[in-house]
C-alpha cells in the first residue's frame, strides 16, 4: 500500500509557490508533485483540454497513493475544480481562489488589482468573487500571461522583463491601487520584482498560505503521516524542472518524466 500523501499538481512551476507553504506548514507531510510542463501554458487553452489533463493528472496523484489533492493552478483551478470533486467525491480536492475578499476587505484607496491568467479572469468562480465582493471597491483585472513565460525562465531580473511586468503593473498603479491579489502560483516568484516597481505602499498578496491550512483542514483525521521522500514528476525536461526546484525553493531532489498519454503510465 501507497504511504499517504498530499498530491499536487500544476502546469509547471507555478505549485511549488503553494508547496513551499505546504511543506512550512506541515513538514512531516509527504508530498507528491507534478508539473505538467509538456502542456504549458494552460492559460489559452479550451477549458474541455484542461479537463482532460488535470483528470489524468489526479488519476496519477491518486494512483500513487495522495489522500489529499491539491489543483495549485488557479487557471486549472477555474477550469476543472468541480468537475475533479465530481469524479473524485472521496478525495479532499483543495483548488485556488484569488485572494478577491482580503484585497477589497483590507484597501485603503478603495482600488485592488487582480493578476490573473485569461480562463482565471473569465471562470465563474472569479465571477462570482466579484458579485460578493467587488461591488463596494474598484478591481482592476490584468490579464497577464507573459509574466507565467518570465517565472517559467526565471527571467525576472532581466532588464526585458523588468520593463515587461512594470507594463503590466501599470494601468492599476497609476488607478491607484494599494493591494495587488496574485491570481496565478507561477507569480509569487516574481513577487519581489512586482513589489519593487509598486513601491513599498502596495501590499500583495499571495494565497498560498491560506491553501496549506486548508490542506491541513482536510487531511484525513485518522492518518497519521509516516515518513517517505517527496516526489517529483514533469511531463516536461526533467533537468530543468529539477534546476527550477532548486533556484526557487532549495530543493535537491531527483525528478521523474511522466507522459499524459491516453495509457496514463509513469
């Protein structure tokens, strides 16, 4: 039998932002992840598509023993969430939110942004976010996919993507907004570079601490974690996702290849 895990899966390096947080919070945790980087970006893809890979996905997290399932992807979260509880209903499946409600609770201009991907901004649940809690505040949604390719190539400090993510930041600035919601996992790893151009009087906001203590909400009561190596696969390059493992969150560790094809084998 599988030792217990807390599986979790995103389109790339995006999740380890939510593992970093995962593993603070609960060390003694065994984690499985995987990136799905043969399939990046999934932001412009039909939502039907992201259906079919985080099922395939979750088949894998849930084959391989994770009790827990974390969708660490707020695009693969808007796009297939319910339909994962539906196909999964004796799995806790934990997916994100964007951080709309303490944005628009804690502002002081009365202006919040919102980075997002497309199918995160257009998803009913972001929608929703809005009815309940955007209609005393003004919320300015950035589209931003080219900040996924920067945290992807870890292209950060470049002078191109310096200009590049202050080209984003700038209509919601300039708005005066004073808290920024990070919609996307990929961009917590570009946190620093967007707290520089905002300046010190813009609070942003990542929500993965908040999905680790709903992991540890949910984790079943009756299991006790037992000890076992964390585990890593990519439907991508295995030595660059190991590379981006280390730079962004010290981990040494080995990485596996999957492949999402209609056999479903690691």
């Amino acid at each position: 039998m599988e030792t217990p895990k807390i599986g979790v899966m995103d389109s790339g390096i995006g999740g380890l932002s939510v593992l970093r947080e995962i593993h603070r919070l609960l060390p003694h945790h065994p984690t499985l992840y995987i990136a799905d980087q043969g399939h990046l970006p999934y932001g412009p893809r039909p939502q039907a598509e992201i259906q079919t890979f985080t099922d395939a996905i979750v088949a894998h997290l849930i084959e391989l023993g994770s009790v827990v399932v974390v969708i660490a992807c707020n695009t693969a979260s808007a796009a297939a969430l319910e339909m994962l509880r539906q196909h999964y209903p004796n799995v806790p499946i934990v997916g994100m939110e964007p951080a709309l409600k303490p944005a628009a609770e804690n502002t002081r201009s009365g202006v919040v942004g919102v980075l997002s991907t497309r199918t995160t901004a257009e998803g009913a649940p972001y929608q929703r976010l809005l009815s309940r809690f955007g209609t005393d505040v003004r919320v300015i949604t950035q589209v931003a996919p080219e900040l996924v390719q920067i945290a992807e190539a870890n292209s950060q400090h470049t002078p191109e993507s310096r200009i590049a993510i202050e080209a984003i930041l700038r209509p919601m600035l300039d708005a005066g907004a004073d808290h920024i919601a990070l919609a996307c996992t990929h961009f917590p790893f570009l946190a620093e570079s967007i707290q520089s151009i905002a300046g010190a009087g813009v609070q942003i906001i990542d929500p993965a601490p908040a999905v680790a203590r709903q992991v540890a909400r949910v984790w079943p009561a009756d299991l006790i974690p037992k000890s076992a190596p964390n585990t890593y696969f990519t439907s991508g390059n295995p030595a660059a996702f190991q590379f981006m493992l280390k730079t962004l969150i010290g981990i040494e560790a080995e990485v596996g290849r999957i492949s999402l094809q209609a056999e479903n084998q690691i």
